[in-house]
C-alpha cells in the first residue's frame, strides 16, 4: 500500500510538472490574424520594371555565394509582412496596407512559377516564441520580419537564419539599373548599427523609424506656449507652465511589456550617444565608423570604457527621475505600456508623451479632439548636465529597427529551404529593396521613413531621409547588444529605482556583473581572439 | 442445496481475460496520450536540465552547472520568496472563504434552493483564467480602474493607490484576484464534504443543543479536515505552477516585485533561449512540489 501511494506520488509530480510546461507552451497567443487580401491598388507608384536576369550563374549555397541567375524553384515563398502585411479594411482598420500585394503580384508576373503567399494567424503579442518555436520545429516561413536586436541578441540562435552579408556584398540586385553591390542600395550609417559580432548580417532593412514627443496643441497654446521646447531647461519650463494650468505634462510608458522596455533603450540612445560620443574612438575598437557591433559593445565593458559603476552610465535615471514630478503619480504600473499612455493622451489626461513616429496612425485613428503635433526629444545640454559633451545625439532618436526587417530562416530552421528556394527568396528581397518597391511599400503604410538609397520619403520626413547622409553617430550603451538578459535586468532595475526601492549606487551594483557575464557570453559565442583589444 | 445464479454465471478465464483486455485497449489511448504530452516531456525535462540548450541546436550536457548556477542566483531566490508569500496569502483566503460559501448554502433550508445557489456559486468556473485577468487588469487600472473610481466615487481618496506598480501592494494585488473567491472547486469540496456528514450526526447535535457556530467548530470543521488538506496541497500547487496571472498582469512587475520561478523558467526558455536553465527551475520546483505532497500525504496517513 505505502510502494503504491510512493508510486502515486511520483506520478502525480510528474504530472504538475508536464501541466506546468503544457501551460508554458500554450502561452499567450492573441492572434491578430491578419487575412489575405486580394486588392491590389497601386497607390500612386507602379512596382519595379523586369528584371535584367543576364548574370546567368548557379543557384547559391551560403558559402560560395553566385549571382543572382534564372530561378529554377517553382513553388510558393511564405512570407510575413509584420505591419506592411496585406490585409482587408475592417472598422477598427479601414485603410490597411495593400502595397505588398502589388509589388507581390508585379513579381509573380515576371516568375509565374513562383507565388508569394503571404501568411496569416500570426500571433501578434508573442511573436517571437511563434517563431522560434517553428524554427525549433524546422518549420519556420521561407521569409520572416525579425527585429535584428534579436537576431544578434540571445532571442534567436545564432544560425537560425542565413547570413546575408556575403550575397549582399558579393551580387547585384538586378532590379536596379547600373548597381554592381546589392549592399550599396542601403545606408551604411544605418548597415552599421545591424552587423553582429562577426560582421554577419542577418536581415535586409528597409524603413526607418522615429521618436519623438506627441503633444496636444491645445493645452501648449491655453498654456500660453508658443515655441517647442529644443532643450531639458526649456522642456522643464514647458512642464511647469502646464501644470499652473492644471494640466498633467506628460507621460513615459514604464509597464512590464517588451514595448516599454524598448522605448528606455529608445530613450538611452539620446543619453549614451551625448555621453560617450566623444570617446567612440576608444570603443569602436574593430573599426566601427558610426555605431558598434556587439562585440565591441562587450570589449567595452571589459576595458571599462562602459563601466556600470561609473556614475555616468547610469546618470540619465536620475535625470528622468525628477521628471517624474511632471507625470502622473502612477506613472510607474505594470500596466502602463504604450497603449495606456496613448489612451491618457488621446483622453486629455496628459499633455504629452513619448512615442514613435508609428504612433501617427494610431492616433488618426483614434481620431482625438484636438490638435497634435511631434517635436524631437531634448538632447543633453552642457549647461545643465554634468556628462552631457558637445557630441549631438539629435539623429541617434530613430533607427532601422521598425517593421522593413526581413531575414531568411536557414534550412535547420526551414527544412523545405533548398538551394533553388534560397535563391528564389533572396531574389524576392532584391525586388523589394529597390527604391521604386521600397517607398511603394513604406510610404503605404505611413508609419517609417523609407531607406533605400533612392527612395523617396512623405511629404514631411524628407529631413530624416536626408539625416540618414550624415553617418551620426549612435551609442546605444550595450542596452540592446548585451541581450535581453541584460536588457530586462536594466529595464527592471531602472523600474525599481524609478519607484524608490533602490539607490543608483545599488542599481550600480546589481547591474554591473551582469554586463560582465553578458559581455563574456558575446565574446566567447562570437569565436573571435579579442585579447589584441583588450586592455591589459 | 441448489446452485446460487451467480455461481452459475462465473466468467470462464477465456471470459476473464477477454475483460482484461477490453480494459487495457480502453486505457490504452488514453495512457499513449498521457504518457506522449505529460511523463515525457516531464520526464525529458529533467534530462535537458543537466544541458545547455537553446531549444534550437542540440543540446550540450553541462552537469550540474545549471544548479550551481540556481543556487547562487539572486533572482530565483527572490521569485521563491514572492511566490512563497503570494501561495499563503492565496491559500488562506481560498480556504476560508470557499469554506464560508459552502457553510452558507448547506444551510440554507430546501434542496432546490440550496441547488440554484451552488449553481450560481460555481458558474463562473466557466470564465476562462485569461478573461478573469483581464477583467482585473482593467479592476485595478489607476487611471480608470474601477477600484480606485469606486473610492474617489465614494469620497475615499486615501484609498487610491497604484495597486500593480507599488512594491508593497503588487503581491496582495495578486491575492485579491478572484475576490470574494467564494467560486471554484474549493467551494464544491467543502460543499461535498458537508454533504458527507450523516444526517443523524447533525440530527443528534441539534437535539444536543448543538448548533449555529457552535456545530461548525465542532461537527462541520472536523468532519471536513480531509477536505482542507485536499484544497491546501492543490492551492500551494497551483499557486506554484501559476505563470499565467503574472505573465499577462504584472509581467513580474515593478521591477522583481511579482517575479516568480514559474514566470522566471518562462523568460528564461522563451525570451532568452536558455532552455536548459529553464528546465533546472522547473525540475526544482518540481522536486518542491513532490517534497510538499510526501508531506502532505504523511501527515493524512497519520490522521487516519
């Protein structure tokens, strides 16, 4: 009787632990499935002409790289659009995007054996978990969108897509006329900040998105505030008249989702590149010109040049901690992501926030009652910032990391990858990386700038595509290259100090070995011998 | 003497092990089932735990590097300690106050009402756990909430508070879900366990003078111990096992707050790809888990 209780016993452990896991993988899969559309509007712009398919030449194998030749997969190419996806009006969304469908059908007709089947029931919130697990499962679509931080980070392994790099620098993109580098179509300011450890290049990138404050014109002009605000001390004076006026000035998600975490490193880009713009010599050790590959990032820590100890690097919290006096008293709450913040917004609860350049479609539609406008966030001024140099950081408030971010899962990821569907979907990437598909496509949407070299942007971010020549720097401080270990244990560290329950010095303390474990982890996973750039 | 219908009707072997066999072929696809999604994924984890593994390429067997790694981490001691507080704070009120609800409709006078209210009592057993959450995300939003509009409503503006993204509140913000936790399978335990107690006992006690409170404590509460323990080692499991409440609520929020191991093995495997670190959390909260059944298991066969 005991050996059969003892025996149920284990059984029964077993079983909590299996529900465990069984509630683990069924996640949280809200899905935003996107469906099918069959428009296909041109807005206003026509898809690339044929393509020149006179290079000839064998279908490519991720060592020896060949031109792009006639293409010999028939078949379909799975593909996922992120926000570009096709997909039918609806009421909440009635003017989707339909310029993929356009240039997708313009491509099947120059290769009727081949179809672009664009997937739907895509999970939106857990995106990442779907795709790694399908990469897990060999069964990952031929053509992903991936955020490359984590193609370089710890999200997706290493391997799990094709490396670019080599067909990027060695072929044509035969869609465009006279170009002899596929790489050369694409701003080397912005390839630089998504090279990984070993110049590797995971993904082609194709938009550009910007951050910016959102703020209501109304409350600015019964404020009496005529001018928009270019530094901290004229921000500040902008948050007091405001609040004589009754008014709550302004809010910064701080929830517990990934969107909230992303807009800290968004926010830190500012920072960082102010504070140690001037010693980017010291830290692009392996030649970097405008940002640093994550190997650099972790040399630089091991040298100290990044020091989390250092009372520089987390200066910046303390900063944006005497701004909370301007924003809501519960403006720290799990639950005060993006969306909450948008909602305060848009209900007049706030008289401004902090948002991407995405957020202009969100509130077209919410379709508020008053007036709104964006103006850049406040760069660190001298005068007030003990840190802060003379390097602008004005540029580093943008960057490729919006929804133009395609990659191809490898073959241990996508068992039907063969040779001739490879070639197949790196010849769809070059239709859709010229500049005529690409600001056909990004400009539909409306929500990113498109960057292409010879795309044309909207009216009104042709000042960003411009920007994009001046090769600015951006520092980022090793918040999204460290991984998201490193990221979450930042986010939520900066969380608590935020809210009173440690100091900066304890923050300091936390963070510091776990920026040395990271940086550690990068320099061995990337195989490379760093002790030439070590400091002794 | 003449031969009983039963003898005359007992199963030849052949008969016999037909029966057997019909048993097992009906157990059959149900253990293949059992055995296919629970023993082996279970059981594969325990093994993957000794590995590095990033659920991609082959895993690399590393020892026990993943526990020692466990024990010296800051993070999962921090997360066993909140949801240590989380699971007695859960505990007591799912015990007592299911309790309290099944006291309640056993007494009420006629069947058929006792009927509708055990009805309604267990009717929102049907809401999914996710739409629950929701509904207290939107509960204890701070802007508004309807927690906090209640109390301004109501002139009690002191009682506003930032219930998810304070340190102190997060975790009895937790315990609170599921308010006045009346509902649920704890409330039909404790309702079946009354049930069981023979009708002449409760007549002889009422005869005895014995009733109201005084026949709780003394008839009602004894006679169910086997009940409370059933419901306390299945409320620490829960508790223990619960990812999905802190996923979608607090994301383990503010900071480490409402961290716990559960939610801690989810980001490690799903956002950082460290499957093997994953499964060492997950084989020692299964190792808890075991630890507290033997001994909630010792303690019944005392009893008994």
């Amino acid at each position: 009787m005991f050996k059969l209780r003892k025996i149920a016993v284990l059984l029964l452990s077993l079983i909590m632990v299996a529900s465990l896991f069984a509630a683990c993988n069924s996640g949280d899969s809200g899905s935003t499935a996107p469906t099918t559309s069959s428009q296909s509007e041109a807005a206003g712009e026509t898809p690339a002409e044929n393509p020149s398919t006179d290079d000839g030449g064998e279908t490519g194998d991720a060592d020896s790289p060949s031109p792009a030749g006639e293409l010999t997969y028939k078949g379909d190419i799975t593909f996922y659009a992120q926000a570009y996806q096709p997909v039918e009006p609806t009421e909440a969304k009635p003017n989707p995007p339909t310029a993929f469908r356009t240039v997708a059908e313009a491509y099947q007709a120059l290769h009727p054996d081949i179809k672009i089947d664009f997937i739907t029931s895509v999970p939106g919130d857990d995106y990442n978990t779907w795709l790694k697990t399908k990469l897990s499962a060999g069964m990952a679509p031929d053509v992903v969108w991936a955020q490359n931080s984590n193609l370089t980070g710890e999200t997706f392994p290493k391997g799990s897509m094709v490396d670019l790099r080599s067909y990027m620098d060695s072929r044509p993109n035969p869609y465009v006329e006279g170009n002899t580098v596929w790489n050369d179509l694409f701003h080397q300011s912005l390839q630089d900040q998504l090279y990984d450890s070993n110049g590797e290049l995971w993904q082609v990138n194709g938009d550009f998105v910007a951050t910016a404050v959102v703020y209501n014109m109304d409350m600015f002009a019964e404020a009496g505030i005529t001018e928009i605000p270019e530094n901290w001390t004229e921000f500040i004076e902008v948050c007091k008249k405001l609040q004589e006026k009754g008014h709550t000035p302004w809010a910064f998600p701080l929830g517990n989702d990934a969107d909230s975490m992303d807009k800290v490193t968004w926010l830190g880009r500012l920072f960082y590149t102010n504070y140690y713009g001037e010693d980017f010599d010291k830290l692009a050790v392996m030649g970097s010109e405008t940002s640093l590959t994550p190997l650099e990032v972790a040399i630089a820590f091991k040298n100290g040049t990044y020091d989390v100890r250092d009372p520089k690097y987390l200066h910046f919290w303390q900063f944006l901690k005497e701004q909370t006096a301007y924003m809501p008293t519960d403006f720290l709450s799990p639950t005060q992501n993006g969306k909450a913040v948008l909602n305060m917004f848009v209900n007049e609860n706030i008289a401004m926030y902090f948002d991407g350049s995405w957020a202009t479609n969100d509130l077209k539609l919410a379709n508020p009652s008053f007036e709104f406008g964006m103006f850049p966030f406040p760069v660190p001024e001298q005068s007030t910032d003990s840190y802060a140099t003379s390097v602008s950081s004005k540029n580093s408030i943008g960057g490729p990391s919006a929804a133009f971010q395609f990659a191809i899962p490898s073959q241990m990821g996508n068992k039907s990858l063969s040779d001739e569907k490879l070639e197949a979907c790196l010849d769809w990437l070059m239709y859709i990386t010229t500049p005529e598909n690409n600001s056909l496509i990004v400009n539909d949407l409306g929500s990113f700038v498109p960057t292409v070299v010879g795309a044309t942007a909207q009216p009104g971010s042709e000042a960003i595509l411009e920007s994009l020549n001046d090769r600015a720097l951006m520092l980022e401080g090793g918040t999204m290259t460290l991984g998201v270990t490193y990221l979450d244990a930042y986010y939520r560290t900066y969380q608590e100090y935020l809210g009173d329950k440690i100091t900066l010095e304890e923050a300091a303390e936390r963070l510091a070995p776990l920026a040395e474990q990271a940086a550690d982890k990068i320099i061995t996973d990337s195989g490379v011998d760093v002790s030439q750039y070590l400091n002794s | 003497m003449s031969k009983s219908p039963v003898a005359a009707r007992k199963p030849s072997i052949k008969n016999k092990n037909y029966q057997i066999l019909c048993a097992v072929l009906f157990l059959l696809p149900t253990f293949i089932v059992l055995v296919s999604f629970s023993y082996y994924p279970a059981a594969s984890a325990i093994g993957y735990s000794f590995t590095r593994w990033d659920g991609f390429f082959d895993p690399v067997f590393v020892g026990l590097e993943n526990y020692a790694r466990l024990v010296k981490d800051p993070i999962f001691w921090l997360s066993l300690r909140n949801v240590l507080l989380w699971s007695v704070g859960s505990i007591v009120v799912s015990l007592i106050f299911p309790y309290l609800g099944a006291e309640l409709v056993f007494s009420v006078k006629g069947k058929r009402l006792q009927y509708v209210y055990r009805s309604l009592l267990t009717l929102p057993m049907i809401v999914p756990a996710v739409v629950t959450i929701e509904i207290w995300s939107f509960i204890y939003n701070p802007e508004y909430g309807l927690l906090n509009t209640f109390f301004r409503g109501i002139g009690l503006e002191a009682l506003v508070q930032n219930w998810l993204g304070n340190s102190a509140l997060v975790i009895p913000s937790l315990i609170f879900i599921g308010f006045p936790w009346i509902s649920g399978l704890n409330f039909l335990l404790f309702y079946a366990g009354l049930q069981n107690i023979p009708g002449d006992v409760l007549e002889y006690a009422k005869l005895d003078g014995c009733g109201g409170f005084r026949r709780v404590f003394a008839i009602d509460l004894p006679l169910t111990v086997s009940q409370f323990k059933l419901a306390l080692i299945l409320g620490i499991i829960n508790t223990l096992q619960n990812v999905t409440t802190p996923l979608l609520l607090t994301g383990g929020g503010p900071g480490y707050d409402s961290y716990v191991p559960g939610l801690y093995m989810y980001y490690e495997a799903f956002t950082r790809s460290n499957f093997g670190y994953a499964t060492a959390i997950a084989t020692v909260m299964f190792v808890m888990i075991l630890i507290l059944t033997i001994i909630s298991m010792r303690i019944q066969r005392k009893d008994a």
